[in-house]
C-alpha cells in the first residue's frame, strides 16, 4: 500500500540521515541562540555545514554587490547581484560566501553562493540559494525566481520557486544551479567586467525577484504570478504570439484597394488588433480603404498585425512615412517607432522639400493626429532649420503645409524651441499577446467550437489553432471534442487556461496562477496536438520544481505525460525525504492516488538515489 510504502521510505531516512544530501532546502540551526562554551551568539548566517567565512565584500563602487533595481508591488522588487569573480573563486578553499543583506517585505534576505560536486560524475556546480535571515513565528511564504545573467538573455539561467521559510536561516535554492566551468568561461557570457576606480573587476550577475505571499483568511497561500519587471536585463519584453501572414485560409473578410484589388484577412484577428477598421465601415465584409492607400504599404501593415514582424531592409521614405501613420492611427507604436528609424536618415535637405509637397505625405502631415509637435514632424523640422539659408530659395518652399510652416516660422524666431524627438508615454503598446488573449477570453467572431470531456465547451478560432498546434489541422468541420477518458479529465478551468496560454503564447498571465493542472496538461498537449510554439513546453518544463514534483508526478502518471513523469520522478527521488519529514499527510494523501506501477517506479528511483549517495 501506499502508508506502507511511505514507511519504508521513512525508515530509509533514518539510514541516509549521515549521507551528505543534494536537497533543495536548508536550515541554519541554532540561529539566535548563544554558544554554551563562549557565550557569543551564534552568526546569523550559520549554515548546515558549520560557521562559513563571511564574503568579505568591499564596496568598490556603485553596482558592485547587492542593488535594488526597481520595486514592483509594496512586498515584491528585483535586485542585483554582482559577485566579484574572485569571491566565487574562493569557494574552491572556503565553504560559503553571501551577499550583503536587503529587505524585501520588512524582512532580511541574502543570497547564499557554494561550490558543490555531483557524487555521480564529479561535475562541480556552484549552489545558489535564496536564505531568509530572520522571520517570524509560522515563517515567511516567498514566490521568487533566481537568474543568473548571461550578455545574450536567450542562454541566462533561471529557476521559480513557491517556498516556505519555516524558521530564520532557512534557504531555498538549487544545489546544482549551474556548472561551475561554463559559468566561468569567459567565451560563454555570463562574465562582465566593471570599471571601478580604475580597477577593472570581473563579476557574475544574479538577480532575484522576490514576492513575499501574505495567507488568505482561511490560511491558505495563493502564489499567483510574479509582476513583469521593467528594468530587469534578461527580461523579454515581447512574447513570440506571432501569426503566419499572408494566411488565406479560413478568411471572412476583404480590405478593398481604390485599384478594386481585394486584400483577404480574418474577422477575429482584425477585430481584436484593429477594431478602429469596422467602426468606419457599415459592414465588417467588406472594408474599403481611402484612395492613396499603397498595396505595399497595407502588405506591411498587416504582416505587423498578424506577426509584429516589423520592416527590414532599405524602403523609400515615402512608404516608411504612410506606414508609420496607419501604425500610429492604430496604436502600433513599436511599429511606428521603427518607420521613423528608418525613415530619418533618409530625409536630407536634397529631398526634404520633395517629400513635403507629395500629396500622400501632406495627407499625413495634415491629418488630425499628427501635431506640431509629433515625431514626424520634428524630423523635417529639424533637417529644414539646419538647411534654412538653402531652401527657401526653393520655390517649393511656400507649399510646407500650414501646421509645419507655422512651427518653422517660429523656430527660426527664436519664438519656439524645437523639441526633442519622443512618443507619448501614456500611449501603451498593444502587443500580439495581450489580444490574442483576449480574442481566446471573448471567443469573438468563432469558427470552431470544443467540446470538453465534462460536457462544457469553448469558442476558438481555426485561424490561431492552425498557427500554434499542427495536429488541429485535423479537427474536421465547425466542433471538435476531447475524449472522455480518464487521461484527458483535466478541469474546464484548466483547459480554459491552456487555450489561453495557446493563445497568447505563454502560460504566463498577469493574474491567473500557474498550477500543477496546468502544467501538466501543457505538456500533454505539446505532445498531442505538436505545438509550434516550444516557448510554452520550455516554460512548463521551468516551472517542475522540488516544491511541486510531487503532485506533478502524481498528475503525468495519471494523464500519461510521460516527459513529465520523468522529469518529476528524478526530482521526487532526491527530495522525498525533506518532503516526508516537513507535510507526512500531504504526502500519504498523493500517493495514495498513484496506481501500484507508479509507486513501484518512484521506489525504484529513490532506492537508486540512497545507493548512489552512499
């Protein structure tokens, strides 16, 4: 049975209690209590292994050491922290180093660095870990995520953790976070080298998001998302939701050219990136486009609405300008903001003039949207003072469009100052993700209905399934339903949220919580449907945790997500004893869900662990 079984793992403890153990989790002991032999207090910075060596850090300038790099939710911020490589060195000849102390929450942490090997192959790792220095009765709750930086963000290593800081001293880390002979590589990119003083000092970066969690009032802990830092140097600032384009298949609607040219494109993506289209439009069908609309101008358009795939390559200036505008009128400021990176240097004083006077771009300058003080028109204005003296000999100088003229009348009077170039900042980007996510929450303009393995459905769109899954190119007619078997029976909540996920591209979500469920169901849909988007299995894969792998493995053995089970497996094996001595009945509880193959598996795999460790 499962109980027995436990206890034989129980028992097992009492045999590996003198091995030394690859966990995830230490305690300091003895933390404020004071030495029977010299009557000093114990360093609050004991650890497991005895009285560590102190980092003696000297503060060599600004940024070396421990920084604050932004507050984002009164008990969350993100820090930095810069190691010199010669304190990481010492951890060849001395048992651990720490940073300094900073507060997150009212409460004291520290990073904890050591050197470890791995007992199978001898591999040396370096072990970083998150330590709480003080915290009151019941412990502190923490969701954070540590990373170490690289130059090329795509190779950074990061972990998330959900952990309990049961009692002062308590860390929560990984043993084996990165291998300590990549790590210092200088070829590889996780060292920088800073300046102080005239001493040039090479570092490694760590930063550490932190979220202290608060219990609710039944005393439960509801871990939720962590925020999306803005000054973090590994953060993406865009998620991979891209679209293919031109798509023709499964579209509903035509944008019409003034040359009678019909472009196709879909409802449900034009609804959701560009509603603006049908609230000019007595039919959404049919969207008839202004007269001087350029083909190549719209193509490029609509590549950025269905992929946000901005243009590359040498454009004239003309279609750079029309572009920037229809992005602009549409909220696309990313978009925008590229056609004037490439536009500028193509504006000089031999074509300024020419440019000015073309009917398309003096529709542009004339509209309402583009101010004396737009981004646009600061461009001409500026190469039209440097050019002054030269120009108005031009007898095109007296067509400048009245808004422009006025403005440069102004500035060469000395009457008005010519501004720097800049977007609004209250204009926020509307990214791919964020409505795709809510086309999936609308279900808006559906042509596919699915049909869940409880009864209930949900309204999708083929045009966004075909894009992310390839098997869904099966899914026949206008409903598709998921078998009503014991592997598929995920919640309809769970499946809502990994459409969701599917939709904006990552599970990630400013409020739903990533949960077990979740992941697992994931990952048994990267292996059903063939995801496109390997984003989303990388993510679920960084979620697998020595918090979580049990119920984890628990779920993969239930719904036969073999990845999973293999992954949660290793984990399980190596933390069940910390696992069992700290929650016992929540343990019992999980495996007595597991079928006797699953029980007998996960005993093979810790009974190879204890052996390996001796």
């Amino acid at each position: 049975s499962s109980y027995s079984f436990c206890t034989l793992l129980a028992n097992a403890q009492i045999k590996a209690a003198k091995i030394s153990r690859n966990s995830y989790h230490m305690d300091t002991p003895h933390l404020g209590r004071h030495s029977m032999e010299t009557g000093a207090a114990f360093s609050p910075y004991q650890s497991l292994y005895g009285s560590p060596s102190r980092m003696q850090m000297k503060h060599l300038g600004e940024g070396i050491g421990m920084t604050l790099l932004e507050e984002l939710e009164p008990k969350c911020s993100l820090w930095k922290y810069r190691a010199p490589l010669s304190e990481v060195r010492e951890l060849d000849t001395v048992n651990s180093k720490y940073s300094d102390e900073f507060m997150v929450a009212g409460v004291p942490w520290r990073m904890h660095l050591q050197q470890r090997t791995d007992q199978q192959n001898g591999v040396v790792y370096l072990a970083v870990h998150l330590q709480c220095v003080h915290t009151g009765a019941g412990g502190t709750y923490g969701h954070f995520k540590i990373t170490i930086l690289n130059r090329d963000s795509e190779k950074s290593k990061g972990k998330n953790f959900h952990c309990h800081f049961k009692k002062p001293g308590s860390a929560w880390g990984l043993h084996h976070f990165i291998q300590l002979e990549r790590l210092l590589n200088s070829d590889v990119g996780f060292i920088e080298r800073y300046e102080v003083n005239g001493e040039v000092i090479p570092c490694i970066q760590i930063e550490i998001l932190l979220k202290v969690i608060d219990p609710g009032v039944d005393g439960t802990y509801v871990f939720g998302q962590l925020p999306k830092p803005t000054k973090s140097t590994h953060h993406k600032s865009t998620i991979n939701a891209s679209l293919a384009w031109p798509e023709q298949e499964f579209t509903d609607m035509s944008f019409v050219l003034s040359s009678g040219e019909a472009i196709r494109a879909h409802k449900c993506i034009i609804a959701s990136r560009c509603p603006k289209f049908f609230e000019y439009n007595n039919t959404e069908d049919t969207v008839t486009l202004s007269e001087r609309m350029n083909k190549t101008v719209f193509d490029l358009f609509l590549r950025y609405v269905y992929s946000e795939e901005t243009p590359e390559g040498r454009l004239d200036p003309e279609t750079l300008i029309e572009l920037y505008q229809l992005a602009a009128e549409h909220s696309f400021v990313n978009l925008a903001k590229k056609c004037l990176e490439l536009c500028q240097p193509l504006i000089t004083g031999k074509n300024v003039l020419q440019l000015i006077t073309c009917d398309s771009v003096m529709d542009v300058i004339n509209s309402s949207e583009t101010t004396a003080d737009s981004p646009l028109q600061l461009i001409f204005l500026r190469v039209l003072t440097t050019n002054y003296d030269e120009l108005i000999q031009d007898t095109r100088f007296d067509d400048i469009p009245g808004k422009l003229n006025r403005k440069l009348s102004l500035i060469m009077r000395s009457k008005a100052d010519l501004g720097e170039i800049s977007f609004n900042p209250n204009v926020q980007e509307r990214t791919l993700s964020q409505d795709l996510n809510n086309l999936s929450k609308t279900g808006a303009y559906s042509d596919m209905e699915v049909i869940l393995p409880r009864g209930s459905s949900i309204q999708l769109h083929k045009v966004v399934l075909r894009n992310r899954a390839q098997q869904t190119q099966h899914w026949e007619g206008s409903s598709y339903q998921f078998p009503n078997e014991e592997q598929y029976a995920f919640s309809d909540e769970t499946y809502v949220a990994f459409f969701e996920a599917l939709y904006r591209g990552s599970i990630e979500s400013e409020k739903e919580p990533i949960t077990p469920e979740l992941i697992t169901l994931t990952l048994k849909m990267d292996s059903e449907l063939e995801l496109t988007n390997q984003d989303l299995k990388k993510e679920c894969e960084a979620w697998v945790t020595a918090q979580n792998c049990l119920p984890l493995y628990v779920l993969s053995v239930r719904h036969e997500v073999t990845s999973l089970t293999d992954t949660s497996k290793v984990m399980l094996a190596k933390s069940f004893l910390d696992k069992l001595r700290e929650e016992p009945e929540t343990v019992w509880r999980l495996m007595e869900e597991l079928p006797k193959t699953g029980l007998l598996d996960i005993f093979k795999s810790f009974s190879h662990n204890l052996l390996a460790q001796h």
